[in-house]
C-alpha cells in the first residue's frame, strides 16, 4: 500500500521525475481551469439566470462573507486567493472518488507550497495595506523584544499548516486503503463518504487559518473613507 501519490512513478529519466503528485495536481489543475472558463462564459446580469451562475454566485457570496466575519474590511480583495486556496483542496478531496486518484493533499511536497504560498501572501497583503514600515513594526509589537518570537511564529505556523492538511488527507486515505483490504466493500464506502467529508472541512480550515493570518498582518491598516462609506 502506497502512504502517498509520490510513491507513483510514471516516468523516470535520470533525476528528473514525473510522479503521481505531479500528474494528479496538474490534471486538478486543468479541471478547475477548463472548468471555470466553460462555467463562467455565459454569465449573465439579467434577472434570468442559469442555475450554474445562482450556484456559482451563492459559493462566491459564501466565502466572500466568511472573508468579513474573519477580520478583513475588504474581502473582495483577497477573494482570488483565498477562494482558490479552498477550490484546491476542496476539488482534491471530491476527486477521490474517481478510481485511481489519490488526492495530491496526501503529499507533503504539495501541502508544504500551499503553505508556503500563505507564507509569501502574509507580507505581501500585510505591505500593501500598511506600507513596508507599518508592516515591519508589527513585527516589533508589543516590544522589540519579541521579534525574534515574531519571526519564529511565521515559521512556524507555516509548517504547521502544512503538516496538519498533510497529516489529514494522508491519514484519510491510509484508513481507506486498510479498509478495502480487511473487510467487505460496503464499509469502506461509508468511510469514503465519511473522507469526503473531511477533506472539505480541511479545506475550510485551511482557508480560513490563512484569512486569520492575513487578517493579523493587515489589521493594523486604517480604511479609507469611501471604502467604509461604501460598506455602511
């Protein structure tokens, strides 16, 4: 039994690999893209719309809401971001219901960029909202002393968000695997039902962690006058 879609080797020439993580994240990837473009082409402003669109438009109003609740002011500015961050994960997990997929959440190589992608968006919404300076000072709050703790937590909340979504996902299809090996068929549907379930409650945790880390290091950002105007 396989602990993970790196294990699956396509192809092989010298150093260069082409294992199932990579085979596997980028079909998702095509999925999603292609996917959009055809459902997103024939959207329409009227009164009249397509079931697609009503259900396309409650996901967006979803999570754009769930965006305001976690402390961000303006949350359509990180809708592009974090709505893909959860479509992701959320999209790895449904997929496992086609025969001989393995969700590339399982590999650590992929959960680690996930998370390093939040690594690099903290500071970069963090310094388009405060300013470099007003940034960097957070890092100094409430003391300069504790700086080095500062800079320690980004690190490690890092490697924290990826080993919790790793540890999830991988554990879910080990159980599964077990499963199908010691008892008979039914069960093992049950518990595929019971891991999709668990990975779209991992991507929402995923997704909303970094809402909070972005949060924190925008949170210091005063809001325009027409920005609060327009949500009043």
């Amino acid at each position: 039994m396989r602990l993970g879609p790196d294990q699956l080797l396509f192809w092989q020439y010298g150093l260069f690999k082409l294992n199932g993580t990579i085979v596997f994240t980028w079909a998702l990837m095509a999925v999603l893209v292609v996917g959009s473009m055809l459902i997103t082409r024939g959207l329409s402003t009227e009164h009249q719309r397509s079931r697609w669109q009503n259900l396309l438009e409650i996901i967006v109003t979803t999570i754009v809401a769930q965006i305001r609740e976690v402390g961000l002011e303006r949350p359509e500015r990180y809708l592009a971001f974090l709505g893909t961050l959860f479509l992701f994960v959320a999209a790895a997990a449904l997929a496992t219901i086609v025969p001989g997929y393995e969700p590339p959440t399982g590999s650590l190589s992929t959960t680690v960029a996930l998370a390093l992608c939040v690594f690099v968006a903290v500071p970069f919404f963090g310094i388009r909202e405060q300013g470099l300076r007003g940034y960097l000072k957070s890092y100094l709050e409430p003391t300069f002393i504790m700086l080095p703790f500062n800079l320690i937590s980004e690190i490690s909340r890092t490697l924290a968000l990826a080993v919790r979504l790793f540890g999830n996902m991988m554990s879910g299809g080990m159980i599964v695997g077990i499963l199908l090996i010691i008892t008979p068929f039914l069960f093992p549907i049950v518990m595929t039902l019971l891991g999709l379930l668990t990975g779209m409650v991992q991507a929402y945790i995923f997704s909303i962690l970094a809402a909070v880390y972005l949060a924190a290091a925008t949170r210091s950002a005063p809001v325009p006058k027409k920005a609060a105007s327009a949500t009043t």
